[in-house]
C-alpha cells in the first residue's frame, strides 16, 4: 500500500508541482535589532542543505516514520519505526550516531506513524507523542496516541526503558481515517492530526483538545474512554501531495508539513489555531530525494529543520538557514 502510494505521490507531484519561486524576504528582527524567529518564506528561500550528510547509523531503524527534534539534550532527534516495529523510540545523534533503542514501559505498537515532542498537561516539561494514528483500510473503530517523559539521551548507545507512559483513545466523527502526521502545539497544549489521501488533494485537520481525558496504556478499566475527535480545518497542497508527517516550532510560530516529496512550511500568526494556520497557502521548501520520505521535524530554534526516509540508514538531511 505505501509502496503505491509512493509510486503515485511521485507521479502526480511530477505532473501538478506546486508552489510559487521564492524572492528573499529581509530577514526578521525583535525591537532590539536581534534576528527574530524566521518566517516560512525566509526559511524556504534561505535554507541549505548542511553538510556533509550523515547516516542513521542505528541497525534496528529501517522504516523511520516520525521524527521529533529534541529539547533536552542539544542536537538529539528522536525517530521510531513504522508499522511492526518495536514499542520504542531512537535517539540519534547530530552525526547519526547510535544513542539507543528506548522501549516505552508496557506499551504496545500497532500502526505509529508520527511523533512530536510537545508540553506536558501543565503547559511545561518535555514529552514525547507517538500518533499510533495508521489505518490503511481506514478499519480502525479508534486509534491512539501515547505519551512519555523524554528521556536525557547520553553519548554513548543505552536502553530504556521509558516509564510513565499514557494514551488517548481516538474516533473520528467522521468515521475511521488513514492518518500519518502528528503535531503537538505548545501554545494550546492540543494536538492536531492530519489524514492522509492516496491522491492528495483536500484532507482534514482533526484537534484533540487539551483537556481530552488520558489514562493508562495497555487498556483495562482504568483506560481512558474513547473520545470523538471532529474535523477542524482542511490541508489542500494539490494532487500527488500525500501528507506523511507534520511538526510545529517550539515556539507555535511556524507549521510544517512533509509528504513523500516535499516539505511545505505556513507561518501561524498570533491568536490562530494550527488548522487555521493549514488552511492558508504555504510556501515550499527545499528537500532532498529520498527512498520514501514520512518524517519532518523543525529545529527548537525554528532556523531549519530535518528530515529521514525509510530503509536501512537512511541520510539524515539537515537543511538550515546560513
């Protein structure tokens, strides 16, 4: 299924292409004459691809589907495996060196397709999301998204394994989705999930507010209720843009979208939700060709961003502003 999928993102983008050249904007500045948070145009005009381009060194990460810049420890990301893959996240390094394998304490993996790092239900801490949000026969009566304190990565390769992890059980209103990109905003606390078509086109936004009930994973009578998730606000990038991943600056400022041959990048102005940032037009930003691109994931700074295919070590591409 994604292996077509891919087959047809590839053809129809070749066909339909999408977004406008870029002219160089002035970059931004605060009042005190200091550079400001980049805005998405600066970022798809000005980035560059940093090299040299290293490689996921780690052997157990063959199918990276999401990707979450750390806020713990400097430089880190944070991937895990698509589908049948183990219950557990990456950490690789700045150079793709093997931080570890961390399993995620009692947790069972169907379909995880994006993560994000995000704030905890007080509005601080770092926590990792994992969007066990797949559905390729859109069968599922709910899916999930769990999360789970982000662990201090150390220099050398270690395990978890990561306790204290808790899951949200999904339905959309809407009936069952195929989705692949997860976001955590850090202003509102909610987390946005974006659905995925095989054609691309128009597909939905779904908010799951902040103040959704979580509870403890694996189930049993303690488990959160299943709550209904509506559709909030549409993603339209054109035909044979298949939407595979999705992130949010730490600072709430600047939205990103990744399908199988693109990055796509919305400014979110003060007072706007992440749907409503979406539903503007984008600019394009520059990626790389890869095997079967699922993965995005912008700098804590917001000046660049990375992004990882799937297969056995893939190249971690870095694009950044100079």
């Amino acid at each position: 299924m994604r292996a077509l999928a891919f087959g047809i993102a590839m053809v129809l983008a070749a066909a339909c292409g999408g977004g406008d050249d870029q002219a160089s904007p002035p970059p931004s500045t605060v009042p005190d004459g200091t550079p400001g948070p980049p805005s998405a145009a600066e970022l798809c005009a000005g980035v560059a691809l940093v090299e040299p381009v290293p490689t996921v060194a780690a052997d157990g990460l063959d199918e990276a589907s999401g990707l979450a810049a750390s806020r713990v420890t400097p430089g880190l990301l944070w991937a895990h495996d698509d589908s049948g893959g183990d219950a557990a996240v990456y950490a690789i390094g700045p150079d793709g060196s093997d931080r570890g394998a961390w399993p995620l304490d009692g947790v069972e993996a169907f379909d995880w397709e994006d993560m994000a790092r995000g704030p905890g239900p007080d509005g601080t801490g770092d926590l990792l999301y994992l969007g066990d949000i797949g559905d390729n026969r859109a069968t599922r009566d709910d899916v999930a998204v769990v999360r789970a304190p982000e662990p201090a990565a150390p220099e050398a390769a270690a395990a978890g394994p990561i306790a204290g992890a808790e899951a949200v059980r999904l339905a959309y209103a809407d009936g069952p989705r195929d989705a692949e990109a997860l976001i955590a905003d850090p202003l509102s606390g909610d987390l946005v999930i974006v659905d995925k078509s095989l054609l691309g086109g128009s597909v939905g936004a779904y908010v799951v507010p902040a103040a959704t009930p979580w509870g403890p994973v694996g189930g049993g009578a303690e488990a959160a209720a299943v709550t209904t998730i509506e559709r909030a606000g549409d993603v339209n990038l054109g035909l044979g843009q298949i939407v595979t991943g999705a992130d949010v600056s730490s600072d709430g400022s600047l939205v990103a979208v990744r399908t199988y041959t693109d990055v796509w990048l919305w400014d979110r102005a003060a007072g706007r939700s992440v749907p409503e940032a979406m539903a503007g037009e984008p600019c394009q930003a520059p990626a790389a060709a890869e095997q079967q691109g699922e993965s995005v994931a912008l700098d804590p700074d917001g000046r660049g961003y990375t992004t990882v295919s799937e297969g056995e070590h893939p190249a971690v591409n870095h694009f950044r502003l100079p």
